[in-house]
C-alpha cells in the first residue's frame, strides 16, 4: 500500500494568510519612515534664525547736546539769555549768587584774556571800585606785584648804586694815580734822607758833632722812613678798596638781575594765580556754553530761582547735527554674539511701530570693556537716518528713547537641536 509523504501542514485560513498580498503600508513604511526622516533633516538645516537680543536704546546727534550742571547750591542772581536762544561757545548764560560782582568779573576777565602783561601796563584805575570777593586777594596780590616791578624799572635802584659805585671807582682810581706819582718822589727823599744821615754818621765817628746832634738826624731819617712806609699803606689801601670796589659793582650787577627776573616772575606766578582764581569762580558760579548751539531751559528758570549742586539748569542743543547715533547698554546675557555690522531694528517710544514702523541701525562699535552694571557700550549708526520702514521721516527730538531688538548671526534649526542634546548629555 502506497504511502502519503505530503503532510497536510496549513489549514485553509492559513494558507489564505500567507498568499495574500500585504498592505502597502507594510510593505513601504520603512521607506515612508526614512523619507520623512531626510525631509525633516533638510527642513531642520535649510531652516536658520537669529536670535533676538531686546535693550534700551537713546537716538541723539553724532555731537550729543551738553548739559550744564549747577555746581553750587543757591540763588540765580542773574540769566543772561532767553530759552531758545542761539549761543555761541563760551557766552555765560547765568549766574549763581554769590559775594562777587559778576560784572565786575567780566571786566577783569576781559582784560587779563586780551593783556600782554610783557608789554602793556595793566589797567588797575578801572576797577578801582570792583568787588571782586573771594578772587580780590588774588588781585591785591598781583597788583601789588605789577606796582613793585613797575617802580623797580622806573627808579632803578641797582642802576643808581652801580652809578655810584663807578663814580666812586672813578675817584679812587684818581686818588690812586696820584699816590703812584708822588711814590717815586717820597722814595727819592728818603734816599735823600738817608745819605744826608750817613754823612752825619760819618761825622759823629769823627767826633765832629756831638751825640744829641746826631740822634737828632736820626729821628728824621726813621721819621722819614715811617713816613714812606705809611704812605706805601696808604698806596696798597687804596687799591684794596678799589679791588672790594669792583667786586660790590659785579654783586650789585648780579643783584640787579637777579632782582628783574625775580620781580617778573612774581608779576607773572601772581597773574596767572589770578587767572586760575576767576576760572575757579566760573566753574563754581557762573554757567557757560562750550559750544555753538540753541540753549534749552531744562526747567522754568527765573532769577531768584534756587537751585541744587547738580542740577541740571540748562541744555545747549549744536547747530550742526551732523547726523544721528543711537546709543544703547547690550545686558551681559548672550552679548558675546554681538558683533559690529549687525542690524538693529529700533522701536521708539514715541512713535509706535505699528503705525510709523521701525527705524534700521547697524552696530558700528562695542566698548572692549562693560562698565559698572557689566553692560556692553554700544554705538549704533543709522544709515537712513530716521526714515521708517514704512517711508515715513521722523521728527527728530534729543535723547529719544525706545526699544533696539539686536538682529545676530542666523543659527541652523539643526545646530540648535544639536546644540539642546549636547547640553542634555552633558547634564
């Protein structure tokens, strides 16, 4: 009897199973999988954006407006201007109260600006009457000084003692002449004398004459010889006092100069002391623009107002804009990705952004080093000036103020899920 090798392995529902065709979703999920995989892999590098750094910026003029700050407490005594006004540098525009008469100072200071004290005699007769307060020391100083060097070249002591000196010189060179002449004819006598008491020795040996006749002579020739001796004394005298003569002539030369430049150094040491005592008296009391421009009253300023040590009372805004130049403080959270060239979208505070748009700067400068609070200085031009994106010029007004996004380098969508994972591991 033949044998069955096929063995009924399957049923009919397996059988159906394993020859019917398997979805699609079977058989291409992988691929599916893998495409959307590489789509969002070419998503995530094509996709790059910035990220946004948000401070507080300030627009003002490339030669920003200066304020004056009060540097006393007190009074107004006076205001020199009206608001609005145009100024130019250096004109005072007000003054605190104090003890000096600012009209007084301005005279002073009009004539010590404009003086060649080396050639022109200072004009003292016209503030006989000033009260110049606390610089009036400083004056009495310098004046008494310009009254010492003037009378020094006007009577010219030295000059009169050395006159005198070479007067005096002269003389004793006369007398000394004199004395030189009559030398030879006093040595001359006592040659005479001393021959004639010889003779009378010679006579006395002999016996001719007595002993008190001879002693006699002797006195006059002694007496002759002191005489001679006195008068060589007198001779090397006279050329002592003409020797210590010429030497007070030389010291009183020297004197003389020495006194000149000491009394113009004094002169010159005591003007400018009071140079610097009127500048110390304007910084103190007196407010003064240092620059051309339009002065803005920073508050209702009126005389006999008072005002604060640091206050500030006025504002002088430059003629000459010569451009705008925003100004901001970068925190120090991610400031490391700023860098110069980068744009800034500017949203002032004033003119919203919805209806006026915003204003583009590009950084062009970056303090190297934070300040106190740690925040970056940075600078930040505006290449169309104050033109919106929405075409719209702005008015421009000092120091306004709103709100800089810092646009920084685009960073791949990639790069900051690589970026989050590392920083997960690394935890």
């Amino acid at each position: 009897m033949p044998q069955n090798n096929e063995i009924e392995l399957r049923s009919e529902e397996v059988q159906e199973i394993l020859t019917r065709v398997p979805h699609w979703m079977i058989r291409w999920g992988s691929v599916v999988v893998l495409f959307i995989l590489l789509s969002l892999f070419f998503v995530s590098w094509m996709v790059k954006y910035p990220d946004i750094i948000t401070t507080q910026i300030v627009i003002t003029t490339n030669i920003p407006p200066e304020k004056l700050v009060a540097r006393t407490s007190g009074k107004l005594e006076a205001i020199l201007v009206k608001d609005r006004m145009n100024v130019t540098k250096n004109t005072p525009l007000a003054v605190i109260e104090n003890a000096v008469n600012f009209k007084d100072v301005f005279l002073l200071k009009s004539i010590v600006d404009t003086i060649n004290i080396d050639k022109n005699k200072f004009p003292f007769e016209k503030l006989k009457t000033a009260q110049l307060g606390e610089i009036e020391s400083f004056f009495a100083v310098f004046q008494k000084e310009s009254v010492t060097d003037e009378l020094n070249s006007k009577l010219q002591p030295y000059k009169v003692e050395g006159s005198a000196q070479s007067y005096e010189a002269i003389q004793l060179k006369e007398r000394l002449s004199l004395l030189e002449s009559q030398k030879s004819i006093n040595q001359n006598e006592l040659v005479l004398q001393k021959s004639d008491f010889d003779r009378y020795e010679t006579l006395f040996k002999k016996g001719i004459i007595a002993a008190q006749e001879m002693e006699k002579q002797r006195l006059i020739y002694l007496q002759s010889q002191k005489n001679y001796k006195s008068f060589l004394s007198a001779i090397l005298q006279l050329k002592s006092s003409l020797n210590e003569l010429n030497r007070n002539s030389k010291t009183t030369k020297i004197n003389e100069s020495t006194a000149n430049v000491n009394l113009e150094r004094n002169v010159i040491q005591a003007f400018y002391a009071l140079k610097k005592a009127i500048k110390d008296w304007e910084i103190n009391y007196l407010l003064r623009s240092s620059m051309d421009g339009k002065v803005s009253f920073l508050q209702l300023w009126a005389a006999n107002q008072t005002v604060n040590a640091g206050d500030n009372v006025f504002a002088i805004i430059p003629k000459n804009e010569n451009g705008y130049i925003g100004k901001l403080k970068a925190p120090a959270q991610n400031s490391g990705k700023i860098k110069v060239g980068q744009m800034v979208n500017i949203r002032l505070a004033n003119y919203p952004d919805r209806e006026f748009g915003i204003i583009k700067g590009k950084i062009n400068a970056i303090s190297l080093t934070p300040d106190n609070e740690g925040n970056l200085l940075i600078n930040v031009i505006l290449p169309q000036g104050l033109e919106t994106s929405y075409k719209k010029q702005i008015s421009f007004q000092q120091e306004m103020s709103g709100t800089a996004d810092i646009v920084t380098e685009d960073l791949r969508l990639i790069e900051r899920l690589l970026y989050q994972f590392r920083d997960i591991f690394r935890r």
